[in-house]
C-alpha cells in the first residue's frame, strides 16, 4: 500500500485498489483510491526514462 496526498482528506493516506498503467510518452501512474474516503487518487511514479550522454 502506497501512501499519498488526498485532496479531499487534506492529509496523506493510504492507497488502496491499486492500478499502474502507462500513459502518453511512457509515464507511469499509480491509480487508486483512499482507504479513507474511496476518493479517486492518481500519482506520478516515473518519468520517462532519458539516456544519458555517456551510456553510448
């Protein structure tokens, strides 16, 4: 269980039904909701990825 900013709880929570789908330009989100007040959550939980210059 990840915990997380409710907008609606005004506090961090629990998350619960957790879902990790991927999105436009291969970002990765955590979709869930409040183990208090079931409001819907989404989080931001990786970038994508960039190489960088010396890993040629």
């Amino acid at each position: 269980m990840h915990e997380v900013y409710c907008p609606e709880c005004r506090t961090r929570r629990g998350m619960i039904r957790e879902e990790e789908k991927i999105i436009q330009k291969d970002r990765k989100i955590l979709k869930g909701r409040c183990s208090t007040c079931h409001t819907s959550i989404t989080k931001i939980v990786d970038a994508k990825l960039q190489l960088s210059p010396l890993s040629r």
